[in-house]
C-alpha cells in the first residue's frame, strides 16, 4: 500500500540525515531545539544509525513485538534506548492509548536491557504548520479548507482547529461533522468563488482518493465554484528534518 510504502521513504530519508550528521558527531545524536536529557539516538562506537518502521493495523505481527524485534536489534548494535515516533497528526485514540500500551507491553518484555522513550506524536510539531502556510503562500484564492481525518475525541480535533485558524482557512473532517460538503457550501454562501482544499493528511492513500473524487463530485454539483485540491503533506527531507526534531 501506498502509505507503507511512503513510510518506508521516509525512514531513509531520516536515516541519511542521521548518517549525515553522525559522521560530524563522537558520541551522541543532538540537535538544536532538541531537550539534551533525551538524545533521539544514542549512537553505538560505529556511529551507524538505526531506523525501523512499524505499523499498528494491518500488520503480521502485533505492533509490540515489531518494536521488540527492532529494540533488540539495537541492543545488539550497542544502543541502549529507542526513540519510538507515532506518525500521526492527531492526538486521537490511537497517539493517546493504543500506542502507549503497546510500548508498554514491549518494554515489560524487554525489560531493563534498553529503554523505549515514546515521543509526541509528528502533528505536535509546529513546523508542520509552517509547512502548509509555505505551500499555501503560492496559491491564490478566495477561501481555504482544511481537511483532516478528524478524531471521536473531541480534544483530539483541537489541534486542527487550531491549526486551521492560523492559516485563515476553516476546518472540515472525513470522519465526522463538520463535512467538507457543509464547509464549501458555507464559504459558497458568504460569496466565495475560489476554494482550496488543504487534505491534512501525511501520504497518499485510500482515503486521499476518495477525497479527489468527492471534490470532482462537489465540483459538478458547484460550477460556479472553483475548487482545487492540495496534496497531502508527503515525503520530502524537510518532514525528515520535522521528524528528527520531533
């Protein structure tokens, strides 16, 4: 699936700025910004980084032991803590609870032998934000859409709406209320003509198709509207960098 395959990219592209920075560096992994106490990496004497993926949903094996395989595959190259990253952009039920438990079930099976050190989640980082604004700089329009998977959670929605406000743009969710359907209509009744969609969503995938279908739909049922569609944020050395920094 596209979404594996998209993660698998991004874990290389990590890893060569890892290596990169790792053949400037001696002893531990550091970057500006990032709280000393915890290094994203603790680089064993071969200075050679370490980066695995794992997925809670649709995988072989459960999540916790995809992180106990990697984890020991890091004790034996002489690390002793992991940096365990959600990709996610919400702090829904999955970033809240299911991930949590599963590192811990991992870490009380390994033990003491290495630490597991659970980051916030990659929607937590501001430069996201900034990501989006920078890409909606170049667009003219009207009126702006962001559209994000949305979470039963209702603080889980915070941060889109947060987000949304700071980009001048309303917000509008695939799973539940407010519809994109019910935020295109509003704009269209205030005297907007030109629309952009903003999809918040990290790759392409299902979901993201069905989302251009329903624009092209939208756009039929909407001809006096113009509305255009963004892509989602995607691989790229800057959500690397976002990533690190994480």
């Amino acid at each position: 699936p596209r979404p594996q395959l998209a993660m698998a990219k991004l874990a290389e592209l990590v890893h060569d700025e890892l290596l990169e920075f790792n053949n400037t560096q001696t002893q531990k992994f550091s970057l500006p910004n990032i709280d000393q106490t915890a290094p994203v990496l603790v680089v064993s004497q071969n200075r050679y980084p370490l980066v695995g993926t794992a997925t809670l949903e649709l995988a072989p094996s459960t999540l916790h032991e995809q992180i106990q395989q990697f984890a020991n595959l890091a004790l034996g190259a002489g690390y002793q803590e992991v940096q365990l990253l959600p990709l996610f952009l919400l702090p829904g039920v999955h970033v809240m609870e299911d991930i949590p438990a599963e590192a811990a079930v991992a870490q009380s099976n390994l033990g003491d032998a290495i630490v597991l050190n659970l980051r916030p989640h990659l929607g937590a980082h501001p430069g996201l934000g900034r990501m989006l604004a920078k890409q909606l700089s170049l667009v003219e329009t009207d009126a702006k859409i962001l559209l994000a998977h949305g979470s039963r959670r209702v603080v889980g929605n915070e941060p889109v709406e947060m987000l949304a406000e700071q980009l001048g743009a309303l917000a509008a969710y695939w799973l539940i209320p407010p519809t994109l359907e019910e935020q295109v209509i509003a704009l269209a009744d205030a005297g907007n003509q030109q629309i952009t969609i903003i999809p918040y969503f990290l790759f392409s995938g299902g979901i993201t198709d069905a989302i251009a279908q329903m624009v092209a739909g939208l756009q039929e049922q909407f001809p006096q509207l113009r509305l255009r569609l963004g892509e989602p944020i995607g691989v790229s050395g800057e959500l690397a960098k976002l990533v690190l920094e994480n």
